[in-house]
C-alpha cells in the first residue's frame, strides 16, 4: 500500500492582492501543495509564522512596502534557514536576482511566466533545493562574465553594504538627509559619509543620480 505523500506548505508574501489569491488557487489546484497563508508584505510575515505555522517554500515578491523581498529573505535566512525562498517579481534585472540569491534564495520566476513552469520551480525546491531557470543561468552566467569589467553594475552593487542599500532606498524618497539620519538612527554627519561614499562608488554627483541607480537596478520600484 502506497504511503500518503507529503504536501508540502507554501506562503505567498506579496502586496498585489489579485495576482497573489490567483497564484494562491492555482498552487493549490498542484494536488502536492498548499498555501497555508498569505500576507501583504515581509513585516506581516513574520508576525504570522510567530504563531507557530512555519512553512517548506515561501514565494517572495521583491518590490513591497514596510518590508521587502530582500529583507525578509535575510530574516528568514537567519532565522529559518530551513524554509526555501523562491523569488516572485516583475522584473529579470541582474541585480534584482544577485541580490536575492545573496539573501538566501534559492529560485527566481517572473510573475508572468507559465504555470507549469512554476510547478516545476516548486517542485524542483522540493527535491533538490534549488531552481535555476534558463533566464536565470543566462543572467548569471552574464553577470560572472562581466565582474572582470572595471565598470560593472553587478560588481558594485555587491560591494553595496546592507547600511548603504538602506540609505540609497531613503534617498529615493522626499526626505531630507537630517530625516534619512533619524530614520537610520544614525548621526547627520555618518549619513554624509554614506552619500559621499556612494556618490564615488556609483560614479554618480547628484541625489537624482542615486535614484536613478536605485531604479535601473531594481533596488526601488517607482
């Protein structure tokens, strides 16, 4: 007599409510998985799993409010590094993958792919615990080849510390530096530090030219 097979736990973190109760049915209508719960963004998240439900595979949108994709890939990569995070976004920037599988990911899809290929995405974390897709190994395989190139994006972007990716994403909003340093807990002068710093690592003079870096590289979404 065949075992019952295990059905394997899913949660969906993403702020996109419509997109995320379609991903939701369709995950369930596998057979092999279940969406256990779903939540609006990463701060949310990790409120639900204090409750004790910890799922096998989150599906992590990049772009959300409060507390995004990379975050809360971090967060759970630290605090449990046995959930596996597959990466759901909008966007195939090279950044936007490195970043996340820096995070801890261990795959990446685009909201509009085909739904068979994220079945084998779930089920590919499942058995081995990984996914690489074909865009995804193109990327890659790009971006290791460009890190010999003086001026590559990939090759500053991951000199880019944690503090300094916070800072780029509060430049990209109305505050002021003196408001950016009271949101970091930091000291005015230390953010000065940061901007100048990143002003000669970007190669970039201006405010708007962070902002522009933070959007190319999908370190923001506008």
């Amino acid at each position: 007599m065949q075992k019952n097979k295990k059905i394997i736990g899913v949660v969906l973190v993403d702020d996109h409510v419509l997109l995320r109760s379609g991903l939701a049915s369709l995950i369930n209508s596998f057979g092999d998985y279940h969406v256990l719960f779903q939540a609006d963004n990463g701060e949310d998240f990790e409120k639900a799993l204090h409750s004790g439900v910890v799922p096998d595979i989150v599906l992590m949108d990049i772009n959300m409010p409060v507390m995004d994709g990379y975050e809360t890939t971090m967060w759970l990569k630290e605090k449990h590094p046995e959930v596996k995070v597959l990466a759901l976004s909008m966007y195939d920037h090279e950044n936007s993958i490195i970043r996340m599988f820096k995070a801890g990911a261990k795959g990446y899809i685009l909201k509009d792919c085909d739904p068979s290929e994220l079945r084998a995405a779930l089920d590919d974390i499942t058995t081995k615990g990984f996914y690489y897709s074909e865009m995804v190994t193109g990327k890659l395989i790009h971006s290791i080849n460009s890190l010999d190139e003086s001026d590559s994006q990939v090759k500053t972007i991951t000199k880019l510390n944690d503090k300094e990716i916070t800072f780029l994403k509060y430049a990209c909003t109305e505050l002021t530096y003196k408001e950016i340093a009271d949101q970091m807990f930091l000291s005015p002068r230390t953010i000065d530090g940061y901007r100048d710093e990143l002003f000669q690592k970007l190669n970039v003079k201006t405010r708007v030219g962070l902002v522009m870096y933070a959007v190319k590289n999908g370190i923001i979404n506008l």
